[in-house]
C-alpha cells in the first residue's frame, strides 16, 4: 500500500492530538517495536506527554512516525525516537523522508546537536543523515543499541 503522493507530515503537542491519530501511532508502536521486533518493553514510558510528535500520513492511513523529545527529558540535547514506517510503506523511502522532516524541525525548534538511541542495525542509515556513534554498542531490551549524535 504505497502512497501515490509525498506524505503529509503532521507535527502535533500530545494534548493536541486527535484521539484517533493517537490510536492509530500507538497501534503503529506496538506492531513494529513489540510485536514485530518480538520485543517486550514499556512503550508508554511517561515521555510522551513532553514531546512532539511528527506523524507521515497517507490520506487518513500512519505511514510514519517519530517524536521529537525536547533537551533533558531523554538526554541532555533534543532527541528523536520511536522513529518508524509502517510494514506496508517500507522500501519507499518514507523513512528517509521522515527523518529529515524530523531533523528540519527538531533543529527549527531546539538549537544545537542531536542525540539518538539507535538501534545498532540502523547505524549506517543514520549515519547517512550526519550522524556520528559516540558509543559502544549496548543492549536495550535485548536489541543492540549505539548513541549517536548529530
């Protein structure tokens, strides 16, 4: 199910999102990063309240998603995280576009550098948009992570 046209992008408050967008990226972060992943975790970590969150959308469909985490509630900088594409929209691109979407308004609203906890297998696609590991890799609920800074 690919899109016939670029991806509107959304950037919502948490308290501004509608309550059926909210659904439909929660239902996206339990598919890729429990189930998929065959991961358990708590992904509703009390974070979300304080970030932003830039959704790509396929007429009413979630194709992609990140938060934009604001500096001192995950690391010292601004962040981004719970970065994903939906099964049906990978391979297209989407992820790239939706990273730099991320980037381009993460750095309008936080000035200054970038950090990431990514996954250890998505090290040289981040690295593909500026970003440098500045960390061993370590574990995380049991997938290899690196820190990353842009």
């Amino acid at each position: 199910m690919k899109p016939r046209a670029p991806l509107f992008f959304a950037l919502n408050a948490f308290a501004d999102l509608p309550i059926e967008r909210w659904y439909a990226i929660s239902q996206a972060r339990t598919a890729v990063f429990i189930v998929e992943q065959n991961c358990p975790y708590q992904d509703l970590d009390g974070k979300d309240a304080k970030c932003l969150h830039l959704a790509g959308w396929d007429g009413e469909t979630l194709a992609a998603y990140l938060r934009i985490v604001p500096p001192g509630v995950s690391y010292e900088e601004a962040s981004l995280g719970r970065v994903l594409t939906t099964s049906a929209y990978r391979r297209g691109g989407f992820g790239r576009q939706l990273l730099a979407e991320g980037i381009a308004r993460c750095t309008a609203l936080h000035a200054g550098p970038i950090r990431i906890g990514a996954q250890r297998y998505l090290e040289a696609f981040y690295a593909s948009f500026g970003f440098r590991t500045v960390s061993q890799p370590y574990d995380e609920d049991g997938i290899e992570h690196v820190l990353m800074l842009r």
